[in-house]
C-alpha cells in the first residue's frame, strides 16, 4: 500500500498575531535551530505604532525633566512632576508593548528540527489570524508511517501488528515497524 512519512508529534509554528506573511525564511526541508527566524510578516503597522510610541516616550521624558528643573522654585511644578513621572511610565509601557508587537512579526523556531511547508510562493502575501498554522517543524529523527489501504484491499489490522516499510531511496532495506492505530 502507499506510504507517505510524517513526523511524529511536530511542533506547529502558528501566526503569534494577525497579519499577512510577508516571506518566508527558511526553504522547505531546511534544518533550523532552535531561535532560527522561521517567517517574517509585513510589519508596517507594528513598526509605526512603535515608532510613535518610542516618540510619546521621548516627550513625556523632557516634560517630565522640565518639571523636574521648575520644581525647585516652583510649587505648582512640583504638583505636577508626580503626574509627568506617571504619563511617561505609561508610555514606556505603550513602548515596550509595541516592541512586543513588532518583535512577533519575525516568528522564529521553538526546537530545532526540518521545516515542513509546501510551496513558500503559495505563502507569500497569504493573509493570516491568530494561531493559524503556517508551517510545521519536526525532529527528523521521530517520524511514523501513514498507511493508506485502499478499502478493497482492506484487512484487519490491529495495534502492536508488525509492518514491513519499502521506502523508493532503499527498496531492498525494509524498515521494521508496528502499527499505532488502524481506523
């Protein structure tokens, strides 16, 4: 029966937001690492709503060392410092958020392993949500085989039976394997 090889438990890599993918990284069958840049989405919006925040971060930090500097003679400075030191805290926070925004747009590998995708052009411009799976990264060392037996010549196969794979690289070097589940 034909037999088609697939990896064994993979680690799916799945878009962390929304967005549409803008390249991909690595070629199919391509051995990455762990931390390898996997896809990169187009990052237009998470740059700009960066860059703008990194801007309101600068302008809460000269307000904030002006009151700093009136506050010496100033009472009313004084009063307003606090609320200065605040606005620019959120800001940072509004910064550092958006950094994490931009920074997903590269999503990069979890475990090393072969990434498994088809055609990178079928990707390419391919609007995609949150958690969507865009390709799939394996150890090539775990796979199992999927049997499929075509219903005529269907038998009853049970778990733990033994199998005998002939793959197309080594006809003559069977593999020794067992069956997992028979549906």
């Amino acid at each position: 029966a034909p037999v088609e090889v697939t990896p064994q438990e993979p680690f799916v890599v799945a878009a962390p937001v929304a967005g549409v993918v803008e390249r991909m990284l690595v070629a199919p069958g391509a051995h990455v690492s762990e931390g390898t840049p996997l896809v990169q989405l187009v990052d237009t919006t998470l740059r700009s709503d960066f860059e703008v925040a990194d801007q309101k971060v600068e302008v809460a930090r000269a307000r904030t060392l002006r009151l700093q500097q009136a506050s010496v003679e100033d009472a009313s400075a004084k009063r307003e410092l606090a609320i200065a030191q605040t606005e620019q805290s959120v800001a940072e926070a509004e910064r550092d958020y958006a950094r994490a925004m931009l920074d997903k747009s590269v999503i990069r590998a979890r475990q090393g392993g072969v990434a498994l995708y088809g055609d990178p052009r079928d990707c390419v411009g391919r609007p995609v949500a949150v958690g969507e799976a865009i390709m799939r990264v394996a150890d090539p060392r775990r796979i199992e085989f999927q049997i499929k037996v075509p219903v005529a010549d269907s038998v009853n196969l049970h778990e733990g039976a033994r199998v005998k794979v002939f793959l197309d690289a080594a006809p003559l070097d069977p593999i020794e394997a067992s069956v997992l589940r028979a549906a």
